[in-house]
C-alpha cells in the first residue's frame, strides 16, 4: 500500500468497510477512488481515465454526467424533498411514476409498490407470494425455487434466493424452504450433443420433478432473473421461458422476474422478461430505474396477486409492509426523468441496435485460445476464459484468472467485472459506435495479456488426479 497518510485511500482503509471485497486483502491493496464521472468515462483520484464498460454496478445506463438527472432531482428537492407512503399518503411525483411504470409492464400489471433496492424488491416479492397464498387458504404455500448462480440480493431472503454458495456461506443462508434449480446455460450445464430445445426439456422436467418431490402444495413461487447477470450473463434457450412457466401453471406457483439487471433497454427491449418471453406474476426493478443516480427499485403486481392481498389487508387491517423511503418523490422525479429520457432518444432499440455490433465485434474472441464462450444478449455480454477449448474445462477459481484479466482491463482504460472466469460487460445505453471499437480492443488486449501469464505461469496445466 503506497497511500500517503490522511489520502482518500488511507482514510477508506481506516474507516470504511466494503461490500462483497476480501477486506484483508484491501488493506494491503487499498480502494481504486473515483474522483469524477463524464459521460461513459469515469476518472480516478490520480486522472485516469476509463471507459465505464460496467455501468458502474450494471446502472449506470445514461453514463455519469446527465444533468437532466441533475436538474430533476433538484427542482423536486426544492418542491417536496420527501415523503412518505404509509397509512395511504402519497406524492404526485410518485404517482406519475407508478402510472408510467405499470404502462410499460410487458405484461398487464395493476400496481407499483415501491422501495429503495433491489435486494428489497426481491424480498416484497416472496413477502408478497407467501401473504397471497395465505389470504387464498394455503399458508403451507411457502418454499420458494431460485435458480443455481442467480443473484437477487443480499439480504435474509434476496440473499437465500441468490445461487452463489460464496454469499452464504458463514451467513446461515439460505433459510429451510429456499430451493435452487438448474442454471439454463447450455455451455456448462447441456450434455453432449443435447440440444437447446431438449436442454430446456430437461430443466422443465426437473422443475416439475422438484415441485412434486417436495409436494405442490408447499411451494409459493418461482423467481428468475431473463438473463442472469452475476452468476455469468447467463441466456437461458428461446424455449426455456414458456416450457418452465407451464409448469408452474400446472401447480399453482407464482412465476417471479428479477428484472433489476435486465429492466429498461438492456436487452434491446424495456424488459429482458418480454425479450425470453417470460410472463411473471410479479416482477422487481431497479438499477436503470433512476440510471443509479439515486436509490429506487420498484415491484409491480398483476391484478390477481393485488386483489387478493388488498382483500387480506381489509380483513387484518393493514397491509404491513413498508419502508421509509417507500415512493421517495425525489428518487421518483429521477426514474420519471431518466424514462423519459429513454424514450425521447429512443436509447431501447438502440441497445438492440449496438448490442447487436457489440457481439458481431466481439464474435472474433471465439478464437482466442483463452476464451471459451461469448454469450449475452443486448448491451449484456459475457466472454469466458477456460484452461481447455476442447474440453471446456475451467480455471481452478483459485488461480484468479478472470481477476488478472479485470486487473488488465483496467491497465488499458477500460473497466469490466470477473466474474469468476467469466468477464462481464454492461456498458451505458449511450455509447457510441467509437466505444464498441474500444471496448472491443481494450478487452481483447486484456486477454492477450492474461493469455500470456497463464502461458508464463504454467496455469493450464489439469490438476492432479484424486
């Protein structure tokens, strides 16, 4: 650590703790700082310069420097800075909100709830599903099916809902009654010679076989993520969708989208659940809401699930459930002006449109004799580092390779996310032909050079047999 004493750095060593980070390791190492955003470029406290190929945490989806954002946010802190929507108050900012966002459901919905994560919308879902099978006379209806390497948050349940054992393990998660089903992705998980049509028979039948096991009468929802983000940019077969959601019919269990990564353009429509033709009951949003420039994730509910649960709440009393900064006109005035955004500069077919680019410039990598895979879907792309082309096999987690070549990446101005060996991309909606150009070429010499260190270090080598 070369810090001087009382810099940014320091003082975050001292003093701050940091999410999902090896927190002895920072010590040592200490914090990149961000210093300021331009546009799809943020700059760090010494005046590097690098292309945001991450959207910050996949939100950043209008770059770092709108001032529309700004000036929204603004003239509502100067009208009404905050409310609240307990015991039936509201805001007018807050209802424009809701009305826009049940007008752009790719499926009918009735109403929003709102709160301030997506890890909280994901936990209003599954409260929601267990109260909804109560007021229906099922209280029994409570487990819950994720999907292995899903990521849904990080609280008690969101966090029983993620697949991703690292973020259980020490926690006492997941909670009894959280189940995890296969990941749809076809490169880890088909047999050989499988193929995508019968791949996504098979995970139908073992949801089904699942559901049955452990008796449909036991089981409230399904929830899935269109395409899964931090478990790979993982893109389930165009078939996946409806054969899972005949099952769930078939036993009475609502269907959930996690729409906080895929909502609003990032797969080349508003929602990833209308591009994989996924028709949840419920579905959660947030990140791109308000492009991340303030806290705001929202829940929208059909009809079936919100006549029910007002039923309930007449019969207790009270719908008892909420949060502080529930509707919080401010963050709303942002998500109204970033929608409109969205739709003035037509900015969702144009992920389509870029996306698209993005993949067919990519489509080269598929030779380099690191990679394995690229996959994704819009401006979402996933390209996996493997010890074996030929037979698949994976980096031993170990040996940190997709971190080398994060650390590259970012050597050559340009920021991505490991994902284990998989290097994920989530660029801003508003990039640019020229950005494509060199997202491309500063990742493929990030991976040159990972290519070489493996070669220099001997990493390719399979290990021992047991």
């Amino acid at each position: 650590m070369t810090s001087q004493p009382n810099s940014t750095a320091a003082r975050d060593i001292a003093y701050h703790m940091h999410s999902q980070t090896n927190l002895r390791a920072h010590e040592t190492r200490g914090p990149l700082v961000m210093a300021r955003g331009d546009g799809v470029h943020v700059i760090d406290d010494a005046g590097n310069r690098y292309l945001e190929g991450m959207s910050g945490l996949w939100c950043t989806a209008l770059g770092f420097s709108e001032r529309r954002l700004a000036e929204a946010a603004a003239r509502q802190l100067d009208r009404l800075p905050y409310y609240h929507t307990f015991y039936g108050r509201s805001a007018e900012i807050t209802v424009d909100l809701a009305e826009t966002l049940v007008g752009l459901a790719p499926v009918p919905m009735s109403k929003a709830f709102f709160v301030t994560s997506g890890s909280e919308a994901n936990e209003t879902m599954i409260k929601l599903a267990w109260y909804y099978h109560a007021a229906r006379g099922k209280p029994g209806k409570y487990k819950v099916i994720a999907r292995a390497r899903a990521f849904h948050g990080i609280t008690i349940v969101a966090g029983s809902l993620t697949g991703l054992p690292v973020l259980h393990r020490d926690f006492r998660l997941p909670l009894p009654g959280f189940l995890h089903a296969r990941c749809p992705h076809a490169y880890r998980e088909a047999a050989p010679d499988e193929t995508l049509e019968a791949f996504a028979d098979r995970l139908a039948a073992e949801l089904d076989a699942t559901i049955q096991a452990e008796g449909p009468d036991t089981v409230a929802a399904f929830i899935a993520e269109p395409v899964q983000g931090a478990g790979g940019i993982v893109v389930p077969p165009a078939s996946y969708f409806p054969k899972i959601q005949e099952v769930l019919r078939r036993h009475d269990v609502l269907a959930l989208a996690d729409e906080v990564i895929c909502g609003f353009g990032r797969t080349g429509r508003w929602f990833g659940s209308e591009t994989l033709g996924y028709r949840p009951a419920m579905m959660s949003m947030g990140k791109a809401l308000t492009a991340g420039y303030l806290p705001m994730a929202a829940v929208l509910i059909d009809e079936d699930v919100y006549r029910t649960v007002a039923d309930n709440s007449a019969r207790i009393g009270v719908f008892g459930h909420g949060f502080t900064h529930s509707g919080n006109p401010t963050c709303a005035a942002v998500a109204l002006e970033a929608i409109a955004i969205y739709r003035e500069g037509e900015l969702v077919p144009r992920a389509a449109r870029l996306g698209m680019l993005l993949h067919d410039r990519l489509a080269g990598l598929r030779d380099h004799p690191l990679v394995g895979e690229v996959r994704g879907i819009g401006l979402l792309v996933g390209v996996e580092l493997v010890a074996d082309k030929a037979t698949r096999r994976a980096f031993d987690p170990a040996l940190r390779v997709g971190a080398y070549a994060d650390d590259r990446a970012l050597a050559h101005g340009l920021v991505v996310r490991a994902l284990g060996n998989t290097l994920a991309l989530c660029p801003p909606l508003v990039i640019e032909e020229q950005h494509v150009d060199q997202i491309v070429e500063r990742l493929t010499r990030a991976i040159d050079d990972t290519e070489a260190w493996v070669e220099r270090e001997g990493l390719r080598q399979a290990p021992p047999a047991a």
